[in-house]
C-alpha cells in the first residue's frame, strides 16, 4: 500500500489569470444581486434608514450561503488538504478562495459609494486584513487550504446574518423559525468559528518553519484579533439567545439591565403603566422597542449591534419589553427632533 501524502510541495501553482478572473466575475455577481435587490426592494418592516443596511446584509447572507456550502464541499471531496495546510491546493479550491476575495473587494466599494463608511467604520479593517491576506495567497498560490479553514466561518454566518434579517422582517424572538436559528448560530459558531481559529493556530505552530517570519507575525496578530472579536460575540449571543429566554441573564456575563415593565394608556405603551416617559417616547419605543412584548426582538440601535445583529435588549423574563438606559436616552432625542420638525 503507498504512503499517504503529506506534503504538497510538488505540486504547480496555478495560473494567476484564474485568480483575477475568479475575483473580478465575484466583484460583478454580487454588484448584481445588489441592483437586483434595489429594483426588487426591502420588506415593508424596514425602516426607510435601514433599507440600505438589508439589502447589503441581505448580499453578505448570499455570500454566506455560497461559500459555506462550497467550503464543506472542499472537505468532502478532497479531505487531502488538511494534511498540509500551506502547499495544498486545486482549481476547485483556489477558485472559491478567488471568489470571495471578490465578494469583501465588492463589500468595501459598496460601503464606500454608499457613503456609510463613518457607520461601518469596524468593518473596513476586517475586509481589508481579509481581502489582502487573501488576495495574496491567491497570488502566491499558498496557504489556500489555510483560507479554506478560515472560510468555515461562513457556515454560521448563513445563521449569524438570518438572524438579523429575521429581527428586520419583525419575526417574533419567541417563534419556531427564530429560535431554530438561533441554535443553529450558537453550535455552528463554536464548531466552525472556534473550530477553524484553533485549526489554524496548531497549523502554525507545526509548519511556522514554512512560512516567512512576517508572514507568520501578521497571521498571528489577526488569529488574536479574531479570537478577540469573535469571543465578545459569543457571549453577547448567549447574553441574547440563550440566558433571556430562560430568564437566566447573568449580571457577570450579561452586563445590568432596566427593566420597564409595559402598560398601557389610552392604547399606548407605556413603562410601568404610568406617564414618566412622554407621549411621543413611548410611541417611539412601541414602534421600534416595545415590539418585543409581543415576541419580537427590537432593531439595533448601536454600532456594535448593526455589525453584529446582537443587541442586548429584547423581551423580559416578565414579559416587559427590556429597554436600555442609553437606548431610552438615544429614542428621547429622536423623537424630541422629530416633534420639532413636526413630523410626530
């Protein structure tokens, strides 16, 4: 019986017009489900300042659904590249890596014409340390199996991105559809998030000696930066996900609360049943807020949660709408703005 193969040193890089070709026809895909997006147009549950922030999660959705199933179809069919990470590759492989180098390429020019580069200001640096590393392994022709690890992360983001699109559609936090995907989200995190970082840093550690040492030191810094960023997330979605359904929210974990329990006065909520909020809040707050009494998850109203679809506040243990300090405050100058133009 022969040997296994180990090492993939023998085999020829591949042209790098398949590279350039394999980004550019990614760049104009994605650019067209954007136009057809627009022409087809959001849910009538998005707000007017959010339908730009659908469509483009709506075009990340997509990427994520193509790549996740390309991906684990890499591993069953060539189950050969995780014996070497770094000189492994194929026309089937290198193409995918090829093709969502187009998409974050695609994803920065769209965030920069639309003008929204203050509001996703987080994002920029990830596309580019993604789109670079990427863009040069496609050019070297190396660490493509590595990319292909790195890209099991796609597989929860099919679960991460339909769970904000669930929340902007206004499906209730407490039904079948939203609580299936949110266990789906939290075991593809760990098993395709966690589960790829960790392959990657034992993958560095047994052939450091393979790569050059800056190319090591920045594969480090991001695999630090991405153990960082993706464990604040986790927890915000078991904050989210897992401990306020069961009415276990941890002050250690989860951060403290206000809860405002939710009463009614001539057919408008209102916290504690009483008048300490105006009129006009609390039809706010009804609106984009107070929707999770009956189940459904408020938007996001900060940075944090646009970039990620995790917010903090949602439906209380008691069946109140749990309501933010800052979110209250954010809510009470947006609607004293919108009373003295007249608009509420």
């Amino acid at each position: 019986m022969a040997a296994a193969v180990t090492d993939y040193e023998h085999l020829e890089p591949i042209p790098i017009g398949y590279g350039y070709a394999g980004i550019l026809f990614s760049i104009v895909f994605f650019q067209s489900i954007n136009q057809l997006l627009l022409r087809i147009g959001s849910p009538t549950s998005v707000r007017k300042e959010d339908v730009w922030k659908w469509r483009n999660l709506f075009v990340s959705w997509i990427h994520a659904v193509i790549i996740g199933a390309w991906d684990l179809s890499c591993f069953y069919r060539y189950p050969e590249l995780m014996t070497d990470l770094i000189a492994y590759h194929n026309m089937y492989t290198y193409l995918m890596i090829a093709f969502s180098t187009g998409y974050f390429v695609y994803d920065f020019i769209d965030i920069v014409v639309n003008k929204q580069t203050m509001s996703m200001w987080a994002v920029i640096p990830h596309h580019f340390a993604v789109a670079g590393m990427f863009f040069y392994n496609v050019v070297q022709c190396r660490c493509i199996a590595y990319n292909v690890v790195a890209l099991l992360a796609e597989v929860n983001s099919i679960f991460l991105h339909a769970r904000k699109l669930l929340q902007m559609a206004g499906f209730s936090f407490n039904g079948l559809l939203y609580r299936a995907n949110a266990a789906a989200n939290l075991a593809t995190f760990v098993g395709c998030r966690f589960l790829g970082l960790g392959w990657i840093i034992y993958g560095m550690f047994v052939w450091y000696h393979r790569v050059a040492r800056f190319y090591f030191v920045v594969l480090g810094v991001a695999m630090f930066v991405m153990w960082v960023t993706n464990a604040i997330l986790f927890k915000r979605l078991i904050c989210s996900d897992l401990l306020r359904p069961l009415g276990r929210r941890s002050k250690l974990l989860c951060g403290a609360t206000s809860t405002l329990n939710v009463g009614t006065v001539n057919g408008i909520s209102m916290p504690n049943g009483n008048g300490n909020l105006n009129h006009n809040l609390s039809t706010e707050i009804c609106r984009n807020g107070a929707a999770a009494a009956n189940g459904a998850p408020p938007l996001a109203t900060t940075l944090e949660e646009s970039l990620t679809g995790v917010g903090e506040d949602g439906v209380a243990a008691n069946g109140g709408s749990v309501v933010d300090e800052n979110h209250v405050a954010f809510r009470r100058r947006n609607v004293d703005h919108a009373v003295a133009n007249g608009s509420l």
